[in-house]
C-alpha cells in the first residue's frame, strides 16, 4: 500500500465506533489547543452512524468544531437516505454545534450545481482537521468508485453511481487527503474482499487516499480475515 496505515482490529462494529470516537475527542482536544477550532468532514454509513450516537452524548468545546461532509446523495433534503440527515438526527441535534458552522452539500440543487458550491466551501476550509471515511465491498469511499475518472476539482459531480442514487457529490481524493488525521471505519464480512485487494495494492479509490501523516484503519474481525494479511 501506498500510504502508511495504522490498522485498528477489533472484534466488534461497536468496538470499531468506540475506537474511533475516542480519537476523534483527543483530535478535536489538540486541534482546538493548537488552532482554536476543529474541523471535522461526515461519513454516511451504519458504522459512523454508531459514532455520532456516542458523539451526541460527549461533553466537547461545541462552539469550535466546524462540520463537512464527504459526499451527498442527490435526493431531497428531508430524504431518509441523505447523509446529512442521518448526521443530523443521530448527531448534530444533539449537541450545540452553530448552525453556521455545519457545511452541508446541497445536493438537492444537482450533481453539477451542488458540486460547484462545496468546491468553494472546501476550498476555503483545508486543510480539514480530521476525515472520516467507510469503504464498499468494491472499493469505493465516499462518492468515488471504482472506473470512475474525475478532474482535479475539490468536489465531483458524481453519475452512474453503482449504487443508487445514480447522481451524487463527493469531496475529490485530493481534497479528502488534505487532513492532519483520517479514519476508514470498515466492518462485516462482505468487506473481506475489497480489504485484501486494498491490501495487495490494487487500484481502488480507498487507495487513492494519501495523507502525509498515517491513515488510521479502525476494522472488525469479520472485515479483516487473516488471508488478508
């Protein structure tokens, strides 16, 4: 693998997510300590959504964390299946984020709209503080798959998404790797192949994520088999 990694196995999801929330406290601590605000980019999934729950009972500086997403799906705002409603109900609701300070994607505008929007907003935000991201069972992260070419914006129009919804927007490679620390939350057995391709070095959009400091992998037993070593 390219990228340095630290990987974090771990025998269940909910031991993943406490994992991973512990370091998200400690980066939001030395961020805010060492530059008055943390900022913090939003993964869809059943893993971070079980990270925002335990986030929402935390007692954190709220006024300084700044909150983005790493990608949306073009769908209404109030739409069941819209990251940042999940982040909002499991989460943000919860605690007393300012409003001002949560950088949703407006999806909703379109692929092409919504894209040119967060690439200012993203833009003006790196480098993030930390980067939360979740892998496919084919290799994707975010809004980026496999096959799919992008250009060097900081944000995509995303189509053709495997995956419904077909249209989305996802924050670019470059852009996810400008981050002091990452998280790849992985878990469940279906994960097993992409994990040992990633292993081995194949090209998959996980892959195309580069830090200077080491990526941080927090992964469950049924992901990560021994094969894959």
């Amino acid at each position: 693998m390219q990228q340095t990694s630290r990987w974090h196995t771990l025998d269940t999801a909910d031991q993943v997510a406490l994992g991973a929330y512990q370091q998200i406290l400690a980066a939001a601590d030395q961020a805010i300590a060492d530059h008055g605000h943390f900022k913090l980019v939003l993964a869809g999934g059943s893993t971070p959504e079980k990270v925002y729950h335990l986030l929402a009972k935390a007692n954190a500086d709220w006024a300084r964390w700044f909150i983005y997403y790493g990608d949306e799906r073009c769908l209404p705002i109030a739409h069941a299946e819209r990251n940042s409603l999940m982040a909002e109900t499991a989460f943000l609701s919860k605690v007393s984020i300012p409003d001002a300070q949560i950088f949703t994607i407006p999806a909703e505008l379109g692929p092409e709209l919504a894209a040119r929007h967060y690439q200012q907003v993203v833009a003006k935000a790196v480098p993030f503080d930390m980067v939360l991201l979740g892998m496919g069972e084919d290799g994707h992260t975010a809004s980026l798959f496999p096959g799919h070419q992008h250009n060097n914006d900081l944000a995509h129009a995303v189509y053709n998404s495997p995956k419904p919804p077909s249209e989305r927007v996802s924050i670019s490679a470059q852009g996810l790797s400008d981050t002091e620390q990452l998280i790849f939350l992985i878990t469940g057995k279906n994960k097993q192949d992409a994990v040992k391709s990633w292993r081995l070095g194949e090209d998959l959009p996980v892959a195309a994520i580069i830090l200077k400091n080491p990526v941080d992998i927090y992964i469950d037993k049924e992901a990560y088999h021994s094969e894959s070593a």
